[in-house]
C-alpha cells in the first residue's frame, strides 16, 4: 500500500512550486508594468517639457520682437524729437526772431544781415555767456542751447575766474552783446578799465557818443573817455548815481 503521508507531501511540494511559478510570473508582469509606466511617464513627460519649451521659446521670441519693434518705434520718435527741438532752438536766432540777438552765437549767419532791433522791441532781462551743448540722438545734430544769465534790471554782474584773458574777452563780449541786443537809444556804456589803461576796451570808443555816456545830460553831450585812474572812476560811479531812477 502506498503511504499517504509520502503523498501529501509530494501534493504539497507541487503545489508550493505552482504558487512560487505564480508568484515569480506576477513579480515579471509588475515589472514589467512599472517599467511601461515609467518609460510612458518619462515620455509624456518629455514631451510636455519639449510643449513647454517650444511655448517658452516662442513666447520670448515674440517678446524680443515686440521689444525691438518698441525701441526700434521709440528711437525713431526721440530721433525726430531731438531733431525738431534742435530746428527749434535753431530757429529762435534766424533773421526774422526778434530775440536772435540775444540768443544767436557770434558765427551765426545772421549778423551778415544784422539790423538793430525796433524801438518796441522787448528789453531781456538774461545776457548770454556762452552755451551748453548735449548729444540728444545718434543721427541728430547735438542741442545747442544759449546759456543765459540774470543781468538787466537784477543788478551787478561779477566774473571770476583763473584766466584774465578770458574773463576780459567774455567781458567785451557780453558787452557787445548789450549793444547788438537793445534797441536803439536804451543803453548808454560808462567804461572802465584802470589795469589795461584803456586798452581792453578800446574797441568801444567807436560807438556812438550816446551809446558810450551814461554821465552826459543829452546825447550832443560829448563823449565820455574810458576812465583810468580813481578820480574818473569816481566821477562815473557819481554820474551813475544821478542817472539811475529812485
């Protein structure tokens, strides 16, 4: 007789070999299904992330598109703005502006066409000693603005600086400047010069007498001499003194 002990192990042996066949055939299927799905999550996300670049790439491409459209739109309108305020100011010393006098620099065509102001003319209250220049645009002229300072009716004007000649040429100039600018028969000079005796503003003596006599009561008065020496000086301060209004 067959023992049945030996047969229910024999069962058993087969059975838990089956189940451990099962089990490693389970073990490859989930492994292979954790690989599919990992290789199908690298790939869908691979591809979001080629989406999202792309998108990045164009959306930053448009960016710098509209960027350069708008500087290239804002250059354009600085440009012209540059170039009309320069035509601007340009236009304020052109024959026809009543102030070209006062604002034109020294090498500006129009004093070849040079006229005294009108009687109406207005009375400036700035004098001109020099100019600022800036650079306003890659194509456009730079901006030449006349540098104006309170003179006329604000009292004295003081120059100092390191090179006489300099300040004495600046000098002839702003008082030819005074000249040129008021109409005719509103300025009178009272010169002085006690260090150049008379020299550094000699040129002056060519005005015309009424022009070069604060001092004198009418303008058939003679013309006063540039003064030198204290007690000239003196005496023009004094005539000042009594032709200015209280």
């Amino acid at each position: 007789m067959a023992d049945p002990t030996a047969l229910s192990i024999s069962s058993a042996e087969t059975e838990i070999r089956q189940a451990w066949q099962r089990l490693v055939a389970a073990s490859s299927r989930l492994r292979q299904a954790r690989t599919a799905y990992l290789d199908d999550l690298g790939a869908r996300y691979a591809a979001r992330l080629r989406d999202l670049e792309a998108r990045f790439a164009a959306a930053r491409a448009a960016a710098a598109e509209e960027e350069a459209g708008a500087l290239a739109a804002d250059r354009q309108a600085h440009t012209q703005a540059a170039a009309a305020a320069v035509a601007s100011v340009d236009g304020l010393w052109q024959p026809h502006s009543v102030l070209a006098p006062l604002l034109a620099p020294w090498e500006a065509p129009l004093w070849a066409e040079y006229a005294p102001p009108p009687e109406n003319a207005p009375i400036p209250e700035g004098l001109r000693i020099g100019e600022l220049r800036a650079k306003v645009g890659e194509t456009a002229p730079s901006l030449r603005l006349p540098l104006l300072v309170p003179f006329l009716r604000r009292g004295s004007l003081f120059l100092r600086g390191p090179d006489p000649d300099a300040l004495r040429r600046l000098l002839q100039a702003m008082l030819l400047r005074l000249v040129v600018t008021l109409p005719a028969g509103r300025l009178r000079l009272s010169l002085a010069d006690p260090l150049g005796m008379g020299v550094h503003l000699s040129a002056f003596l060519r005005l015309p007498d009424a022009v070069r006599n604060v001092g004198a009561e009418r303008r058939s008065a003679p013309a006063a001499p540039i003064a030198t020496r204290p007690e000239e000086i003196a005496r023009q301060v004094q005539a000042l003194g009594n032709h200015s209004p209280e």
